[in-house]
C-alpha cells in the first residue's frame, strides 16, 4: 500500500468514526429526554420496611455526612442501618459510634463479620450481613454515597405491584454524580461520570428496554430475588458485584428498574497513578463483563475522531466543520445529562477540561485491550470471566 492510500484510508476510517461518534450523541441525547419524560411520572405509594446494608473497610471523604444522610430520610416505612466491619479495629467503627450517638431514634446496627469468604471483601462482608436484615427489601450502596432526604420513597417505590402479566421488579438502581476532591485527576473523574458514563447508562437503558444490570450507587434488591440468585455469597469472587447482581436478577426473569433519584459519591483526590489504577480497573472489569459493549465504545469517542480527522485530511475545510458539529453536539449531552439530569454543578464550570478529558479517556479505552490486571486496593489481581485472581 502507497503512503498517499495509507492516508487516504485514515482519513476516510476518521471520518465515519466520527459521523459515527456524532450519532452516539445524538442517540444519548434522546435516550436522557426519554428519562426526564419518565422521571416526571407520578410514583406510586409503597413503602415497605427496608434494611439498608453498608459493607465498610476504613475511612472516606465525607463518609459520616453520607451516613447522616441515610437517617434524615422523610420515608413511611420502617428502615434499619447496617454497618458491617471485618474487626471492631477498623476505623469506621469510630464513624459507626458517632452516628449511633447523633441518631439514638435510628434502627443502627454494626456487625462483625470476621469471615472472608472470597476474593471480593465487599461481598463477603455483605453475605455475612444478610441474615441478620430484619426486612424483605435489602438496600446495598457504598459508603460515600450521600443521598436525598427522599432516596427511599423514590427508590422503593418501583417494588410497587405491577399490573397483571407484568414482570415484578427485583432490583433498583440509581444513576450518580461524583464529588471532586482537591486535584485535576479528581475533577477528571467527576467529569467523566456526568458527561460519559452517565449518558452510556441511559443510552443502553433506551436501546435495550430497560437495563440489565445494577450500579453500586444503589442496589435496592427484593430479597426472594436475592435469594434465588444464591444470595450475595454467589458473587464472592466478582469484582463488578454491582453488574453481576443486576445481570442475575434479570436472568432470573425479574426486571431492573432505574430510580428517578440521583444519589452523589465522593471522589477521592487522586495523583495521577491512582487515577489511571481506577480507570484501568474499571474499563478492564467492563471488557471482561461487555466484551462487546466495550468493543463498541469506540463509537463514544467522536470529538477524538474528529481532530484525528482534522489532522488527517490536513485541515480540510470538512473535517474542520465535522469537528464543530461534534464539538457542539459532545458539550450539549455533557451539559444535558451532567447539569440538567444529574444536577451536577461542577460541569459547566469545569467544560473546558472535556476535550483533555476524552483524549486521555481514548488513550485509556485502548489500554483496556492491553492485559487482563488490575490494581485494587494496593493489590494486583488478574480479571478473568468475572472472577477476581491474585496476579
């Protein structure tokens, strides 16, 4: 092939990708309207008793306000807070202690669960908590998520009975927006949770007709649905519980439901290796998860495209305009699903960071494809068919 065929083939691949890309934005701008129509809906009255699990392993960012949170709900039903710790030496007992002491009229209960009982510390914890919830609906959501003082109407509500024929829901879920602490990694990540992954959910959400799998955000779960899916030890060796809990609830024939409620988590302030360890992790567990998906978000990467384009056709007069039209269209999903449905109020002032932000999101995306290890919690594992093994 000559060197001018060469260039003629990069700036027509360039090209379609980012037509492509444009489509992507197109496609996850409608799928947000589409959520804002439904999240105007009136919800149903349910409220049943829930008890809300917390799998704990030392100290986050705000991790006491979050808490506080969880106890200033205006909520009909019953609900209880579980706290769960591998030793009575972690520091979260402490935060554990104090919210007890702040809330006296709260259900706070803390747990010791000493087992390990896979590779997942999270789930193991969580599996050695669930006999000890009093209600039929169990709620699991990290330990830095700060959530509305509604979180849990909005939330139960869709376990409300369906009409006859329908398919009863077994989990729910919630979208999220990140709190950037203190670095420019930290606001990197916060602005790629509310103008790329976000927009990814609700996309898949629209084109799949519903959603196939959980976000650790929110994972709202009817327990005879837990129950048939071997319960939360059945996933003791997965590192995307969140995902895997979702798909097997779905496999089990119940449907997932995304709450209308946008609950909000704590970025750490990342240096740059943590930052690339996290990103890593996740797009590995994806790929791993998504094979497919993963494949196909090379479509979600149309401003790249675009200025590869503009550099491969030499600043063409088209790829220039081509470059424009992406630029407007990749600013108005960030702004729409960031700003209007997450209520992000970091995105609008940290937009000029968007294009920094997708090209090292692009360099990230192809080193997903590189390997199969990850860097969790200062230990290497290997990610294979789900499952977590030490590297």
């Amino acid at each position: 092939m000559t060197a001018h065929a060469l260039a003629v083939g990069i700036e027509a691949a360039t090209t379609a990708l980012a037509v492509a890309g444009m489509g992507y934005f197109l496609a996850a701008l409608i799928a947000a309207q589409v959520f804002l129509r439904a999240r105007r809906r009136a919800l149903p009255v349910f409220a049943p008793g829930v008890s809300i699990l917390k799998s704990l392993k030392g100290t986050d960012e705000g991790m006491l306000e979050a808490f506080r949170s969880h106890c200033r709900q205006s909520y009909a039903g019953e609900w209880e807070l579980l706290f769960g710790v591998s030793a009575l030496d972690d520091p979260a007992v402490e935060a554990v202690r104090a919210l007890e002491a702040e809330f006296p009229e709260r259900a706070i209960r803390l747990l010791v669960c000493p087992e390990r009982l896979g590779t997942n510390g999270k789930v193991s914890t969580l599996a050695q908590m669930q006999g000890a919830a009093r209600f039929d609906y169990l709620l699991v959501n990290d330990s830095d998520i700060t959530v509305g003082p509604r979180y849990l109407e909005r939330v139960m509500a869709h376990f409300a009975p369906q009409a006859a024929g329908a398919a009863e829901v077994g989990l729910v879920t919630a979208l999220y927006r990140g709190r950037a602490h203190g670095t420019l990694a930290s606001q990197m990540e916060a602005l790629g949770i509310a103008t790329d992954f976000q927009a990814g959910v609700l996309l898949s959400r629209m084109i799949e007709g519903g959603l196939r799998y959980g976000l650790g955000s929110t994972l709202a779960v009817r327990r005879e649905a837990l129950e048939r899916i071997g319960g939360f030890v059945a996933l003791k060796d997965h590192l995307a519980d969140d995902y895997e809990l979702g798909a097997r609830v779905a496999q089990a024939g119940y449907r997932v439901a995304l709450a209308g409620e946008v609950v909000e988590t704590s970025v750490p302030g990342y240096g740059w290796r943590g930052f690339f360890d996290h990103q890593l992790r996740w797009l590995r567990t994806v790929r791993d998860a998504r094979p497919a998906g993963y494949a196909g978000l090379i479509f979600t990467h149309g401003l790249m495209w675009a200025v590869l384009n503009v550099v491969a056709s030499g600043v063409s007069l088209w790829s220039v305009w081509l470059l424009a039209l992406s630029l407007f269209l990749r600013l108005g999903l960030a702004m729409t699903v960031g700003a209007v449905v997450l209520g992000d109020r970091q995105v609008l002032p940290w937009l000029w960071l968007l294009p920094l932000r997708d090209a090292v999101a692009m360099g990230l995306w192809v080193a997903g494809f590189a390997g199969n290890t990850i860097v969790w919690r200062g230990e290497r594992f290997e990610v294979k068919d789900g499952r977590l093994h030490k590297a």
